[in-house]
C-alpha cells in the first residue's frame, strides 16, 4: 500500500470524486450521484443498491476498482452500508453474511487486490460500525474459468457468456446460533446476468441467499426492469437520503 493510500485511508479530506479539499464529497460531485431506492426483484430476490450508475458514479467506481483509491471504495462502502439498514428492516435477522461476486483472476492479479472483497470488507466493517449489526465476509464464490468481457453483450449473450463461470464452496454446516441473512455483494449490476450465475453456484452450494446489493445499478437494466430511464430520475444522492423511509 502506498504512503497516498494509507494517508487517504486515515485522513480522507479530499472529495473522493474530484479531489476539492477538505470534504468527503464536494457539493457539485454530490449532486451528480443520484440515490437508488427503488424497490426490485432480481432472479426473485430483492436488489438493493446505493446508486444509479452514471458519470460521477462511475468515476467512483472505476477509481475504487481499478486505482485501488481506498476513499472511493471506503465512501461506496457508507452509502451501501445505509442500504444495509433496509435490508435489516425487511429482513430482521441475527446476523449477515456477505458473499462478494468474484472478478476474474486476470483481473484480480492485474490490480493486485479483489476488488469486491475489499468493498464487502469496508462495507462489513461500516455495517458494524453504525448499524450494530454482526456482519461478516466469506469470498466463497471463485472464477471457473476466463469470462470474455461482456460489455459489448446483449443481456442473452451475456447470460451465455458467464453460464459456469463460478463455482462456490459447498456449505459446512454452521454451529452459530440464530439466523444469519446471506447477501451477495458487487459493485455494479447491469443486466443481472452475473448476479444469475452466482445464484446458480451458491445453490448448487447449498446457499440460499436473501438479498442482493451493490454499489450501483445501470439504466439500461431498470429500464428493462421497471421501465424507468434515468434523467426521469435526477437527483441528489445525499447520505441521509439512504436511509430506510
Ligand atoms: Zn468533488
């Protein structure tokens, strides 16, 4: 980890978008974000998501992923983790575990890091933090094989693409007590084809997932989804705005 890293993850006094001082998030970069609180089903699970996926939020996610910018990942993280309290509220169980969705292991290797490991590990360690809740990480889900990039896929030819691509750890019976909620976590879902496979490999892993959530959804999968485009739904993404209404 780099001096800038460490300095970023202690002292993170710039806006995570833009770089102005002094600020999580500047007022202009804040008003790019727009808050996500539809409510959808995605392969018969609620989808959760903090964001809808546009310019600015798309800067976070590209920075948080590919510059391995802690803030960025650290601030998704806040704002899924306020997602999280609705999912609590429909849920209400003990306790939660996070599954993150895997990137391939060209991808991880490049970057030197699982990106969606070290957001489902922010945002466990937030969801603990403010919510009170126990919340733990388990990457139980691994790459089968190399997947071509999908995006320049149909959402059919995408489905074809990813179909075996994962494969998940079987389930070891737990002796914890009470009930623990299982959540798949990614950081972008666009036409929910990933998301499928991953339901598929946890399944034959004796998974059953509750929910889903990410960082941010794409139009074009609401659009097929709710039919809902995004300048219809223009907007400030402010924090509180995540909480459960
Ligand atoms: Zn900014």
């Amino acid at each position: 980890m780099s001096f800038a890293e460490i300095r970023s993850l202690l002292y993170p006094t710039q806006c995570v978008a833009c770089g102005a001082g002094n600020v999580e998030i500047c007022p202009r970069c804040e008003s790019g974000l727009v808050s996500f609180r539809n409510e959808v089903t995605l392969h018969q699970l609620p989808l959760y998501s903090a964001l809808y996926y546009n310019e600015t939020s798309s800067h976070l996610i590209l920075a948080a992923k590919e510059s391995n910018d802690r803030a960025c990942a650290r601030y998704l993280a806040s704002l899924m983790a306020m997602r999280f309290s609705r999912i609590h509220r429909d849920l209400s169980l003990d306790r939660y575990l996070l599954i993150p969705i895997p990137s391939s292991r060209k991808a991880d290797r490049r970057r030197g890091f699982a990106h969606t490991v070290v957001l489902s590990k922010l945002l466990a360690h937030e969801v603990e933090r403010s919510i009170g809740l126990s919340c733990r990480v388990l990457p139980l889900l691994a790459p089968t094989r190399a997947i071509a990039d999908q995006s320049r896929l149909t959402a059919q030819q995408r489905q074809r693409n990813i179909y075996g691509a994962f494969t998940a750890q079987s389930r070891v019976r737990s002796d914890r007590r009470g009930a623990e909620g299982i959540i798949v976590v990614d950081d972008l879902v666009t036409t929910g084809s990933t998301m499928g496979e991953a339901l598929r490999a946890l399944k034959v892993a004796s998974y059953e997932p509750d929910a889903l959530l990410s960082a941010c959804v794409a139009g074009r999968f609401l659009a097929n989804k709710i039919g809902t485009s995004l300048p219809a739904l223009r907007g400030t993404a402010k924090k509180e705005e995540l909480w459960p209404c």
